[in-house]
C-alpha cells in the first residue's frame, strides 16, 4: 500500500515537471525578446509573434489535446506531446530567422497544448477524490501559478548567462528526462466510453474559432480594436465557435458533451480561472515592462526580482490545499482574488523612479498568496463531481479558461497602456501612468472573480472527513 501511494506521487512529479516546463514557456521568453530581436535582426513588430504564435496555438487547441487523451489513452498522448514540444525546443534554440523561430514556437504551443491536459487528467485519475488528489492538485496549482514568475526569473539568468537561446535549449534535457522516466512510472489509462469514434468537425471548428480568437485580441493592441480587422476576426471566431456548439448538440459522440456544464463546481471554476489567468498573465506582462522600460533594469535582474512571488508560491500551496479540504473552495478562492485585487490595486501607485523596496516587494509577497489561493481552489473545484472518463476533457477546459484569460487580460493592458503612453508622447511618466490605468483594469477583473466564486459556488462544500472515506484509486 505505501508503495502503491509512494508510486502516485512518482507519477505527479514526471507529469508535473512536464507541465511546468510549458507554462514556464509562456513568460521565459519576455524577458529574452530584446536579446531575440538583436541577434535575428527582427523588426520589433514581428518580434512579439514569439509571444503570440505560442499563444495561439497553445490556447486553440488545448480541448483537442484533452479529448484525445481521454479517447486514445493519456500516457500517450501526453508522451505525443512531450516529443513535439521537446523537438520544437531544439528547433527555436537552432533557428537563425524570424521564419524558422515563430514557426518552430507555434508547433511548440501545439505541443504544450497535448501536454497540459493530458497530464493533469492522469493526475485526477491517479488521486481519487480526497485529501490525497487535494494535496496534489495543491501543488499542480502551486506549479502552474508560480510558472509565469519563475518563467521570466530563469529566462533573465540564461538570457544573461548562457544567450536566448538556452531559454530553449534547457526544455531538451528536461523533456528526454521525462520521456524517459514516464513508460516505468506513468501507468496507461483511457475512458471507456464504448465508442472510440472521434470527433473531427468538433475538433477542427473549436481549435480554428479558439485559435482564430486568441489571434485577433492578441493584434488587436497593435492594429485597434475598433478596425474592421479586429471586429472581423472577432465575429469569424464566434461565428465558428457557434457552429461547434450547434455540432456539439447534435453529434451522437460530440468532442465535449455540454452535459459536463450542469457540473457546478466545474462551470464555476472555469468561469473563475478565466479571470484568473487575465490577472496572474497580464500582471507580470506589465511589471516586465516597468522593470525594464522604465526603471531600466536587466533582464537577470528583472528575472531574479520575481523570485519573492514564484519562491513564497510554493509554501502557500500547502497551506491553500489544507484550508480547502478542511472548509471548501469557495471561501479560499474568493479570498485569493480578493488579495489579488488588493494587490494589483498597490501596482497602480508604482513611481517612475521605483525601488525594490518599498515599490515592489512587498506587493511582490502579498500577491503569490493570492494567486496561490486563486489557482490551488480553483484546481481542485475543476474536477470535484467530474467522472474519470471526462477528466481529460475537464483538464482541456480548465486549462482554455485560464490560457483565453491570459491572452484576453495581455491584450487589454496593453491597449490601455499603450493608448495612454501615445497620449504622452511615449515619455517615461506617460507609460507608467499607462501601467497603472492597466493595473485598474487587472483590479475590475479580480474583483469580477470574486464576485463568481462567491456567487457561483454557494452552497459547496467539500469537508475532509466525508473525502477521506473516498478508497483510493487503483
């Protein structure tokens, strides 16, 4: 027995590591776009698709990625996926053009999009619901919340130390490391369903419309949200994800069952991780910036700065786990947005001649505890009531909500920054009051948040001394 539990957390630890290293890729290459755009010589307009195309890709086709592993197996798929992120890694470290580097970070995001879902529904699998999947979905709350900040800390010290490229590099050995440890560790599971038809129309219209959406709010900031290149896009999108929800409701063996909805906690969740992402993205986005556009700091130090948020992450995972089995999600996540909203709220101070101390870094403190009990709760509730036939399907949706959020969240910003920098004729004060008219926006959303967990998860509760009599899996 004690070998059967030590194995489930073997099983954590490989599919973890995996999926760090992904969300670590959404923000490790911010602080490495200047060093990218020198080296490459890159027009600064095409320089930020390094940003963009992983984000398309990893957004749109996130419910894909889920699904499959439900219906053709999780180990693999999620090794699928951990191959071609892995190749694509080597490739963008390689590339010596613009071309072969977004191309190599858009089959990058596709990679990362088959891995996330995948590996945390063989997590949800592994843990039955309890204490036990609790404590683990604490720490796969942990891992994707302080992922962002430890994305731009280990980009600052390989961009200084090593040259951008080794921001790429280093994902080879981490994912040979994995691949080779998951056959032996990793067991092999799938839904069983009765069928093993897979749906291809649902497929291809939800990634186009998601793919398509986060497309056009990603160059919304730069080409206006009022052209009709953004609102057409913008209608294109609906009106592809619109067909897939008419499909949906009348395929016999549709690609996500809308009856999963009727799940509350897992509406609520999806619902709360949206704003979520808009927050936790968004704001390390701008304090990037600020750090380095306006203060003029490195890139290594910028990175090491976010240290106090990515390292105090990891201790309030415990914590936020513990106090969720003990009272339920909702007073814990309404809580972490509400920190959040106090804390980017503090943001809206920041000076143009800031210090670490005392501009940032007790900010810095204040908000890892509420991203940690915004994402740790808002794991957990995601998959409360969810069948294990639909875990990779309620992985591929939890993970959408947040990775939509945070692209929605990057784009409003930096509408809002930007249009007010203009308004200033780009001065230093300009921006900074830009980053601090976006920090409002970050603060409506958090309170937004807050508002959902509190309204939508009324009545949920999820004591541990029913979940402990819940018999582990295998």
């Amino acid at each position: 027995m004690t070998e059967h539990k030590d194995r489930k957390w073997l099983v954590l630890a490989v599919v973890g590591a995996a999926f760090f290293m992904t969300i670590l890729d959404v923000a490790i290459v911010t602080v490495a776009i200047p060093s990218i755009q020198e080296d490459l010589k890159i027009a600064e307009s095409t320089v930020q698709w390094t940003l963009t195309a992983y984000a398309i890709t990893f957004g749109g086709f996130l419910l894909l990625g889920g699904r499959m592993a439900d219906l053709l197996g999780r180990r693999i798929i999620f090794v699928g996926g951990l191959t071609l992120f892995t190749l694509a890694s080597l490739t963008c470290g390689l590339a010596n053009s613009a071309g072969v580097l977004i191309g190599a970070r858009a089959v990058q995001g596709i990679g990362a999009a088959i891995i996330s879902p995948a590996a945390l529904s063989i997590v949800t699998t592994t843990f039955s619901e309890g204490a036990d999947r609790n404590k683990a979905l604490g720490i796969w709350g942990a891992l994707g919340g302080s992922g962002a900040a430890a994305g731009v800390l280990l980009g600052g010290i390989l961009t200084k130390y090593l040259g951008w490229e080794w921001i790429f590099f280093v994902n080879v050995p981490v994912g040979a490391l994995v691949l080779a440890l998951t056959y032996p560790i990793v067991p092999e599971s799938k839904a069983d369903l009765g069928h093993r038809k897979f749906d291809v129309p649902g497929a291809v219209s939800v990634t186009a419309g998601l793919a398509l959406f986060v497309y056009a709010i990603s160059k919304a900031p730069d080409v206006g949200w009022a052209t009709g290149r953004t609102i057409g896009l913008i209608a294109l999108s609906v009106a592809i994800l619109a067909a897939f929800v008419i499909w949906e409701l009348r395929t016999t063996a549709p690609l996500v069952p809308f009856s999963i909805f009727r799940i509350r906690t897992l509406t609520a969740a999806n619902v709360v991780g949206f704003m979520l992402g808009a927050v936790i993205y968004a704001n390390f986005f701008i304090l990037t910036l600020y750090v380095q556009g306006i203060l003029g700091w490195s890139a290594l130090e910028t990175g090491i700065t976010f240290l106090a948020t990515a390292g105090t992450a990891v201790i309030w995972a415990g914590v936020a786990q513990f106090l969720v089995t003990k009272v339920g999600p909702r007073p814990i996540m309404t809580l972490g947005l509400v920190i959040l909203a106090l804390s980017v709220l503090g943001y809206t101070r920041l000076p143009v001649d800031g210090h670490y101390w005392p501009d940032l870094l007790p900010i810095y403190l204040v908000f890892s505890i509420g991203m940690v009990f915004g994402f740790v709760p808002v794991s957990i509730a995601a998959f409360i009531g969810v069948p294990g036939e639909q875990a990779g399907l309620a992985s591929g949706l939890m993970n959408t909500s947040q990775q939509i959020g945070g692209a929605f969240g990057v784009a409003i910003t930096a509408t809002i920054f930007t249009s007010q920098a203009k308004s200033g004729h780009f001065t230093p004060s300009a921006f900074t009051s830009g980053y601090h008219w976006a920090f409002v926006a970050l603060f409506a959303f958090a309170v937004a948040g807050a508002v959902a967990a509190f309204v939508l998860l009324r009545g949920v509760r999820v004591p541990a001394e029913e979940l402990e009599h819940v018999p582990a899996a295998g």
